[in-house]
C-alpha cells in the first residue's frame, strides 16, 4: 500500500504531527518503538507546558496524547524499529526490524532521543542489576537503600526527585563544576535532607556481586579516587539521536542529529521532514518538539499538495 505519508516515531513530535495529518486528511501511518517515546516515558513532573500548570509525569502526558488520537483513529504501528529508509522511484520505502516496508510519497522523521548508556567498567555487566535508566519505573526497587544518580542536569534532579520517596540516601554526581538543573528542583531536593550534591565527580567504575555494591568516582579536583557504598545507580548522562537508520541517507551534523531547514523542516532530501530532538533544533523540550511537529505535518501536507497538483 502507498501511504501519503509516513511519521516515524511516538513522542510529542510525532504524534503532533499526526494529530495535524489527520486534520488535512491525509493518508498516513505512524510507526513508533512506544507511543510516546522513550524520554516522555521516564519524565518526571512537567511544570512548563502552556495551559497545564502541573502534569504529575510522563505517562500521564502520554495518556493526554493517546485521548486525542482517538478522536482522530490515528493507525499507529506500535513496537517497530525503523532500520532504514530509501529512495524508490519517485516515493520513499522504509523498512523496519521485523520485516514489514512501507512506501510513501512523504515522511516525517520524529524518532527522538534515547538515554546515552554509562560506558565505565561495570556499566553493562550490571545494567537491570542495580543500574537504571528509569527512576520512575525502579525507584520503589530500592526503598530505603542508598543510591547514586549520574547527571547534575534537570533529567538527573528530577531521577533524585522520585528517589526521594523510597531512598534514604541519594547522591547526585555531576561532571562539571556545578549542578545545571533547575535551582528550584536544587532547592526542593536539598529541604529533604536525603541528598548529597557531589560536583567534578567523574565515575570510573561500578562494582558489585551479583547486584550493585558501589561506585567508584574520582574527585577531579583533587585526582583522588572515592567510593561510594550503594546499591544502585540511576544514569541521566545525556541522551543521542535515534537517527542511524538515516546515515548515508540524510545529512547529520556531529552530534548525529538530523540537518533541517528550521523554517519548514525539510531535510537535505526532498519530501524527507524531521521534527523534534531527533534534528539540530538547539532546545530539547516539550512544547518545542510538539511545535516542530506540527511544522512539520504543515510542510508535508504542502509538499504533498504541489505534488497532487503537478500531476494534473
């Protein structure tokens, strides 16, 4: 089957896209690993979305989307990976991991970010073993236990922000001289008396048996290599762009991002459209993927027009 257009990925920017596809009447389909993706699915409380003063998490914003999809019987394609996209004739194929292609005249590319994985020795060995990338899925695993969040940044704050309802101690390891998350998440965590901000912490190693036992860190300062007894640790060290399936296909910039015209989000190919933290747009928020994809979903539905009208 040709589709009009093709939406690749299920976080804000894609399903925006989708919610102003179905408004045009196109003919499209989503293709999502998780409706919602995978950076909204581990948030924590959202305080700056306009017109909401308070969403309590992640998944409640995600259920949010998922409501008013309906309204519009959006066919999304949940659980499939995107692996590559090419040029077939004049239309685009896209082929996934598990074996279906589907063709389009168009596509939006809106496959966001993903957690960048801790790299120091124990890293993998005990990942699922004390090592999370997930606050809000595993902080009750680890009530009343002493925890280490890596990351001084508001993804990290808000992890230590959840753990501070299970954990009875958490320190938060930031690289560079200073916490960069919010001051006012600082503060919050600081009034709970649980939280101990390590900064010029850089993490060599973790150890363990079976499960976690502690992490080993050097004091950058001083070059001096600490330890720190704890029986988990939650990674919120950055995030990189889920953009291989365009290598070769589309031009990236160094940190592997999609290139975009920023007034109409095409690509470096024609009828090719990104959206969101997958491209260069500089602030990874919210409310800015979701207006990317709604320039996004305005661009395609153009570009599909001219072609329509070429034809005739």
């Amino acid at each position: 089957m040709l589709y009009d257009l093709i939406i690749i990925g299920g976080g804000p920017a894609g399903l925006t896209a989708a919610i102003y596809s179905a408004r045009k009447k196109l003919n499209f389909k989503v293709l999502a690993q998780r409706v919602g993706g995978e950076q909204l699915f581990v948030a924590g409380k959202i305080e700056n979305y306009p017109g909401i003063k308070e969403i309590s998490s992640g998944m409640e914003f995600i259920n949010f989307l998922k409501e008013h999809l309906k309204k519009y019987n959006v066919d999304i394609e949940e659980g499939q990976e995107v692996v590559k996209i090419e040029k077939k004739d004049k239309n685009f194929l896209i082929k996934t991991q598990s074996g279906p292609e589907y063709e389009a005249k168009a596509v939006i590319i809106a496959s966001g970010k993903r957690p960048r994985k801790l790299e120091a020795p124990g890293g993998k060995e005990f990942e699922g073993k004390g090592i999370s990338y997930c606050a809000i899925c595993d902080s009750p695993i680890f009530k009343n236990k002493e925890v280490a969040v890596i990351g001084g940044g508001n993804t990290g704050l808000d992890s230590a922000m959840d753990l501070t309802k299970y954990a009875k101690k958490i320190y938060v390891l930031e690289f560079g001289p200073r916490i960069f998350g919010d001051e006012a998440t600082q503060e919050k965590l600081r009034k709970t008396g649980k939280v101990e901000f390590i900064t010029l912490a850089q993490t060599k190693e973790i150890k363990g048996e079976r499960f976690v036992t502690s992490l080993i860190y050097e004091d950058r300062k001083t070059g001096e290599e600490k330890e720190l007894k704890v029986q988990g640790v939650f990674v919120n060290i950055g995030s990189v762009a889920s953009a291989e399936f365009a290598k070769g296909f589309l031009e990236l910039n160094q940190a592997n991002e999609i290139v975009i015209n920023h007034k109409t989000n095409q690509t470096s190919v024609e009828g090719v459209f990104a959206a969101g933290d997958v491209t260069d747009v500089p602030w990874k928020q919210i409310v800015i993927a979701s207006g990317e994809g709604s320039k996004a979903a305005l661009s395609a539905s153009r570009y599909l027009q001219k072609l329509y009208d070429s034809k005739r």
